[in-house]
C-alpha cells in the first residue's frame, strides 16, 4: 500500500508543475491560483458543514490557527514561487530540479529539531538524490534562453516554505483529521490569492477553455492527488521518506514536460533519474534497521513537548 501511495504522490505532485505550464500560457500566476482554490474552498466549506462536521470536534482555535499558518507556508508561499518562476521564463522540469533540494535540507533539520534518527544509509541517499538533481538541473537550465539568472531563485524561496510548513506540522502534538486541514489550508490560500489578485486587477479569468482545463487538472490531481498524499505519507512514513519521494518529482516533471511541451531531454537528465530512483531505493532501506529507534525518538519527542503544543 505504501508503495503504491508513493507513485500516486509522486506523479499527483508532479501533475501540479505540468498544470502551471499549462494555465501560464492564458493567465498570471496569481489569477491561475486565485481561481483554482476558490471554488476548491467552496466544496470543502459545504462537505465540513455537512458531512465531516465530527473532524472538528475538539480542536482549539490555536489548532485551526496553526493550520491556518501551515496552509500559508505549503500552499500560498510554496504555490506562488513555483507558479511565477514558470511564468518568468523558467521551465516546468527546471522548477521541480531546484524544489528537489528540499529532502537534503529537511534531512539536515530532521535530527536536531525533531530529534528523529537518519541513518548513515539514509544520509547516503539524500546525498545521492541531491546529486541527481544537480546532474539534470544543470542539462535543463543549460538549454533554456532568454531567462533571467535570478528566476532560477524563486523556486528556492518556495522549498523553505515548504519545509517550514512540514517542520511546523510534524511539531504539533494535536493529530487534525486530513479533511480540516486541507479545509484550513484551501481556505486561507483562497483569501491570500484573491485578495492579492484584487489589489492589482488580475480576479477576472480568460475565457480561454485551456485556462478551465488547467484549472481542473491542478484541482483534481495537484491538490486533492498531491498535497492530500503529501502530508498522508508523512504521517504514515515520516518526514525523511517523504521528503526523498521529492527527488522523483523532477526528472518525473522533466519526462512529462518533454513529451506534453517538448522540453529540452538528454542523456544527462536520463542519468538524473537514474540516480534519484537509486537513492530512494538507499534511503527506504537504510530505514530498515532505525525503525525501532524512530519509534523511541518519537515517543520520547512527544512526552517532552512543552504544554503549548497540547489539544
């Protein structure tokens, strides 16, 4: 089943890299994001009233308001970096290349701030990923033209979003059922978006059918798909499995980007996915023999959280 939740993952988050190339082409980053987590918001606000009222029970308004603060960080901050840097100029596979340092710098927080035990297998991985990545990073910004050097920055503002948000989460002792937080997170990202396209008239959507498909696809694969397995599998698995499941994101988005956009694909990206699959294989295994202690470490990092972070 795991196996089987981590392709899932990996090809719902890349669909969300695909689907902003395909809604750039019609509308701003800032219009794409507004309309795709407006009427999302609104089918979540009608099934927490009617359906999934008991999720809500017992929690705190500081619960909601954490949520709140991590639905700023892995939507609205992560989403509006990956978005612009593609409307800058910046490809589709390139931007989930330089997300794909994100496991690397989560790994190196992993110990200290969550006291949870990485392997040396594990650290080989992550190392080994971080290559890949930097392998196809490299062939993939080499053929691109006409890009500012500082567009390949913005994505990286987004993977220290994004690793806040996980750290933020994986810190909070209260367990909020998937359905509020995904009602939590789409909610604020829906305000921040429409707010921000407001104050620089950008609400109103084209009337191109591309735009309504590309709207579709990041809705019913990005973010039901992708985010929603994203913080399953990193209760299930932990934050070092599910981060290292983001170095397949982008030779995956490469591969998908050269056959629906033609993108630039060669050998040196070939090798990158080669590595990165190697390295998941290293890190899944080396976690064999810490299970135990992960287990320990865990128990003992939730007994001495301070009374704050209680229900």
């Amino acid at each position: 089943m795991n196996f089987l939740l981590s392709i899932a993952f990996v090809l719902c988050w890349s669909s969300g890299f695909i689907g902003a190339k395909l809604g750039a082409g019609s509308a701003s980053a800032v219009t794409i994001l507004m309309w795709r987590f407006l009427p999302l918001t609104v089918i979540l606000i009608v099934v927490a009233v009617t359906a999934a009222r008991t999720s809500w029970r017992g929690l705190a308004v500081r619960d909601v308001a954490r949520q709140a603060m991590i639905g700023v960080l892995s939507q609205s901050g992560y989403l509006l970096t990956v978005y612009y840097a593609i409307q800058l100029g910046v490809s589709s596979g390139t931007t989930a290349l330089i997300d794909g340092v994100q496991p690397l710098v989560a790994g190196a927080l992993a110990g200290p701030l969550l006291r949870q035990y990485v392997s040396r297998k594990q650290w080989l991985g992550l190392c080994l990923g971080v290559s890949g990545v930097a392998i196809v990073t490299t062939a993939d910004a080499a053929a691109r033209t006409g890009v500012a050097w500082w567009a390949y920055l913005v994505p990286f503002l987004g993977m220290f979003s994004l690793v806040a948000a996980t750290f933020l989460e994986s810190r909070s002792r209260t367990r909020v059922a998937p359905a509020v937080s995904m009602t939590v997170h789409c909610t604020t990202s829906a305000v921040i978006f429409t707010a921000l396209a407001v104050s620089i008239g950008a609400a109103k959507p084209p009337a191109e059918l591309s735009f309504w498909a590309a709207i579709s696809w990041l809705v019913a694969l990005s973010t039901f798909g992708g985010y929603g397995l994203y913080w399953l599998i990193l209760r299930r698995s932990g934050i070092t499995k599910v981060n290292t499941l983001m170095f397949l994101m982008a030779p995956v988005t490469a591969v998908w980007g050269a056959l629906m956009f033609g993108e630039p694909f060669g050998p040196q990206t070939a090798l990158g996915l080669a590595i990165g699959l190697a390295a998941v294989v290293i890190v899944y295994r080396g976690d064999t023999s810490s299970t135990t202690l992960c287990a320990r470490n865990a128990d003992t990092a939730e007994t001495a959280k301070p009374a704050e972070y209680s229900a």
